[in-house]
C-alpha cells in the first residue's frame, strides 16, 4: 500500500479494501472517481497484503466469455476422449480478489456470468450437453469513471462498500505524488524495499484481524441502532442492514476491540449504504452529513429504547396534505407567464416531487436485433453468448469446438484431424442492444385527477429511468390541448427527458391521433440516420381520442399505420375509476401491442407482466 493519501478519498479507500480482507463477506469495494486518481493503483498493491495463497486476478473488459468461465481443452477431448474443462478467471480468483477495471463498461454477458458467481460462490460451465461446476468464492473489486456512463443496478448492488475518490487540488500534495512516481520509474526494487515493512505490519494486522472477527461481539442495542439507520435513509432490502453489521465487525476486529460500538457502525454506514439509498432516479449518488447525523440520531433512539422488541420510535415528517390518494386539494402552483391562454387550469406535470423505487422487470422488443451494445433486447453480437453453431461466414466468428468435431467425425477418430475448410463452423453469439424509446405521453384534461396524474408522473419516471439504465435513446411526446409535439426529441439524456416533462402543461382535449403520428414519424426520421437502433413505442393514454369529430377513426388510422410498419408497442392503460370504456384496449389491439393497466403499476411497475413484446 504506498502513499497515495493525497488523493482525496484514498484513506478511506484503504480502509475499505483492508475491512474487506478481514472479512471477505463484506462483498467487495466499488471505487468510483476521475482519471488519474491511482485507483488501479492502489487496488493492484492489495496483493502483498494477502495473506495464504489469496491473490488478486484481473478480468479485462474484453475478455470472451470462455475465458472468464472456463472453457474445454479440445486438444484433450480429441486425444483422450475425455472432457477436461480448463479453469476460466473467475475460478482463479477463487478465495482471492476479482479486479475489474472499469466495471461500467463491462459487457452485459459477462456481467450476468458475474452476478451468477457473486451469488452462488460457484461457477458452471455449460457446453454441447457436457457441464461443469466450480468454486468462484472471491471479493469483488471494481472501478469505474461515473463520466463513462453508470453501473447496471443489478451489479451495483453486489458490492458491499463503495468509495469515492477525488484528485488533489493542494499543490505540495501534488508534488509529493510525482516525486513519488519519479522515485519508483528510477529504482522500482528499491522503492518496493522501502515499504516493505510496513506492508509486512499491514498483513499481519490484517491477518490479525480475521483470526479475531469470529469473537468480536455484536450488542442488540448495535443491531438495533444499525437497523433503524437503515430504515431511516430508506434503503432497500436486508442486504444493507447485513453488510453495514459486518463492516461494522470488521472495523472493531482491525482496531483491537471486543464488540461493535456506535464509531464502528458510523464508519461501516459511510461505506456501505451511500449507494443502496433510495432517491429520485437522477440525483446525485451520496450522502450528505446533515442525512448522516439525520440518520445517526434515530439509530441513537433505536439503540437506547427500553423494549428491543419493539420497533424503533422514528420520526416522520410533517404531512404536506399532498398525498395523492388523500383527498386534500394539490397545493396552488402559479403557471408562467407565457402560458398558452386557451389552456384549461390543469396543473403542471412536474409540480410535485415525482419517481418512485420501482425496479422494473426487463421489457423488449421481440426478435433478433443489431444495434448498438445495451442492456434491453435481444441481439446479434460478436461479444455475447453463443447460443449454437451455424454456418460458417467470413463476419461471423469461428465455432471452435463445433468445428473440430466437424473434423474429427470426417476423420473418423483417427488421431488429431487436419481442419480444412468445410469443417468450419460458425459461432451465433447473442448479446443486447440498446432500443429507441419513443414515449407519447397522454397529458389532457381526462388525465388531470390528481391521483391519476400522480400515476402517470411516476410511471414515467420509473420507465425513463429504466432506459437510462438500459443505455436506450429516449423521446417523448406530449398530447395535450390541440396538438401534439415533441417535448423531447431522440436523446441519450434520460435526466434532460425527466426535466422538460416537469415543464409541462396539462389540461385540455386529447389529440391521440397527432400524438401517435408525432411517434411514427420521429421513429422513421430515426431509421434514416440510425436504421439499426429498433424502436420500442410506450404510449400512456386512457384511450380517449377527443380532438377533432373525427378523432376516433383517426387514431385508429394511425394506429394500424404503426402496425402495419411492424413497430413493437406497450399501451399502459391510465384510466381508473369502477366505470371504463376500455378505449385504451381497443388501441392495444389496434397497434398489435402488449396491453398493461395502472394496476400493473402500483407495485413492480410496467414489466411485472410482461415478456418480450411483439
């Protein structure tokens, strides 16, 4: 571990890499920061510190699938006629230390083979009907550039602590890091001799440390103080409460204390919950030291009431009278100045807080794509799983073990076969692409009861959010008043998205059919300048086309138009109350769309219902 301490953050990295040697249970350290702050760095100086036979294994971006899970040694299988599976990275890293640098960019096959072994501890290779299995029990170690775009929630969620990191702006900081580095370019032998005693005492403390973990006494009030903590900053699930207790175990295991106490769980907190927060999809990642001592207080309250088995007195906030199912009256949002003057006295889509902490299930578009690497549907990829052996052609990579038993059943077994030509096979590799999503978005006086709006505002939310993490363009367009338009046209940006429908106004007729055409034709401007992204169509309406006496059958016209062009659609039906039209399943219908209600909403968003949509 060499001084890097200038970087601001680098102790409490170290910290974090050091409590999760001592109890590897933890689940591993996410290091978040700028260039050139010696993430890499100091990740790689782990390694002396391990003590046994524990060892830090990296597993580059790039790496195939084979070579992370394994693969069979084909020159065996034809000479002995036995299946030997050659161990992948993930069984190297097996009671040691996984390094993934830059995390975030990681492929999307490769991070489901990732999460199958943070999960199980073991890793299974399956190939041509033969399978295998083997221990991958390591701590996971990752670091990312957040400018380089986020990490899959899935992923994020797996790693026990998270760092932030931040180059130094003090200038005798910074020259103390380049003498440093200029000292190692000079004698790189000598440097390393200069720490290596205090890299011996480090090991020794940490070896230490985990002889001592399995005594450390954890007291009920501590438990108790962790949990309210907890509850507190709204966290999801259990896993934060577990890995929080044993952060905390490890801290008072590398101090030399017998049990836990509340500075233990203050530092276990800091590095393991920022993260695992729930918030609005866009805010910044973190935690605040006003939340913090927020937090810390009701854990105090928790942790020294009389009755541990009762739950801990929290306290709420005060009632704003805003509750959408309340009843109360909206609180009175004044409209700009230059607000069209025929628009009814709708509110503003974004006049209250908004998005919710849905995770939703994946949605896709059916078939087989070709677009750009993402993380919602199916598609052609020279990097994703293979799924089988086709024929062969100059694009598509080559099918090794397909191919060689093509050989070996031409020659019938006799000894290692020559491969010519016709024995070669190709690999059919499928990854995921990112989709454009074109949103339109049902904003008309049907749709302004306040509890409906509510819905709407936070299906939205959750939907854009999806995207975002699913790497998709988005767009959306808003029918409301007389026409429809584009709020926001095809962009990467999901937060620029989520704040122009904040500025939007609600109220008036429904024109359903401008707001479909409005879709149909940012979809085919679209394909023009970028014909292998597939387009998604989400489309949020009660149904109710109103604009125009002859809004109905145009609607329907457009529709079968979408339909006909072979456009994947979802219609989320918006309508509530005990008497419905059904309007919005006659469009469904229409478009050949996967159909979902409000109800489908409430609890695990759009995609509790749904599979690939055709």
């Amino acid at each position: 571990m060499y001084p890097f301490s200038a970087v601001v953050g680098q102790d409490r990295l170290k910290l974090a890499l050091i409590l999760c040697a001592v109890s590897p249970g933890i689940g591993g350290v996410l290091i978040r920061g700028e260039k050139g702050t010696a993430k890499s760095t100091i990740v790689r100086g782990l390694q002396p510190v391990l003590s046994g036979p524990a060892r830090v294994v990296e597993l580059p971006i790039g790496a195939t699938e084979d070579r992370v899970i394994g693969s069979l040694d084909l020159t065996r299988v034809l000479r002995d006629g036995q299946a030997h599976f050659t161990p992948g990275l993930l069984a190297q890293a097996d009671g040691g230390v996984l390094y993934i640098d830059e995390v975030n960019l990681l492929s999307d096959h490769l991070v489901d083979v990732l999460l199958d072994a943070a999960a199980s501890g073991r890793v299974t290779i399956e190939r041509d009907g033969v399978s295998h299995e083997q221990s991958a029990d390591f701590v996971l170690v990752g670091t990312m550039n957040p400018e380089e775009g986020e990490l899959r929630p899935q992923l994020l969620d797996r790693f026990g602590l998270v760092v932030d990191v931040a180059g130094t702006r003090d200038v005798d900081e910074r020259v103390a890091i380049v003498t440093a580095r200029m000292a190692y370019d000079a004698d790189p032998t000598g440097f390393v001799t200069g720490y290596a005693a205090a890299e011996a005492e480090l090991a020794q403390g940490i070896s230490a440390a985990r002889d001592a973990i399995g005594a450390i006494s954890i007291p009920m009030a501590e438990l108790r103080r962790i949990a309210a903590i907890c509850a507190a900053l709204e966290v999801d699930g259990l896993r934060g409460d577990i890995v929080v207790t044993r952060t905390a175990a490890a801290h008072a295991a590398w101090r030399g204390a017998p049990e836990v106490t509340e500075a233990d769980v203050k530092v276990a907190v800091e590095l393991a919950l920022p993260h695992r927060r729930r918030r609005n999809p866009f805010d910044e990642p973190g935690m605040d030291a006003e939340e913090l001592d927020d937090a810390m207080e009701q854990g105090e309250q928790a942790a020294s009431a009389d009755s541990p088995g009762e739950p801990p007195p929290f306290e709420s906030e005060p009632d704003s009278g805003n509750d959408p199912d309340s009843g109360a009256d909206s609180a009175e949002v004044d409209a700009p100045d230059d607000a069209p003057a025929d628009d009814p006295p709708g509110p503003w889509f974004g006049a209250t807080g908004f998005g919710s902490a849905t995770r939703l299930r994946s949605f896709q578009v059916s078939g087989l794509g070709d677009g750009d690497d993402g993380r919602r549907s199916k598609a052609r990829s020279r990097r994703g799983m293979t799924s089988r052996a086709i024929d062969f052609a100059r694009e598509t990579p080559v099918h090794l073990f397909a191919t060689v038993l093509a050989a070996a059943g031409r020659s019938g077994g006799d000894g290692l076969p020559a491969i010519e030509a016709d024995d070669l096979r190709g690999a059919e590799r499928i990854g995921t692409e990112s989709n454009l999503v074109v949103f339109v978005v049902d904003l008309s006086g049907s749709m302004t009861a306040r509890a409906r709006l509510a819905a709407v505002r936070t299906a939205c939310v959750d939907l854009l959010r999806d995207s975002y993490t699913r790497r998709d363009r988005v767009a959306v367009i808003v029918a409301a008043g007389k026409d429809a338009y584009v709020a926001v046209p095809p962009t990467r940006s999901v937060d620029l998205a989520v704040s122009r429908l904040a500025a939007v106004r609600t109220g008036g007729r429904t024109p359903l059919a401008e707001g479909l055409q409005a879709a149909f034709d940012v979809i085919e401007r679209a394909e023009r300048t970028d014909p292998s992204r597939r387009p998604l169509l989400v489309v949020l309406t009660d149904g109710r086309a109103t604009a125009g006496a002859d809004a109905p059958q145009r609607a329907s016209a457009v529709a079968d138009r979408i339909a006909r062009r072979g456009v994947s659609s979802l219609v989320i039906d918006c309508e509530q109350g005990f008497i419905r039209l059904g309007l919005a399943t006659d469009l469904a219908a229409r478009l050949g769309a996967q159909y979902a209600s409000m109800g489908d909403l409430e609890v695990s968003g759009v995609a509790s219902r749904l599979g690939a949509i055709g």
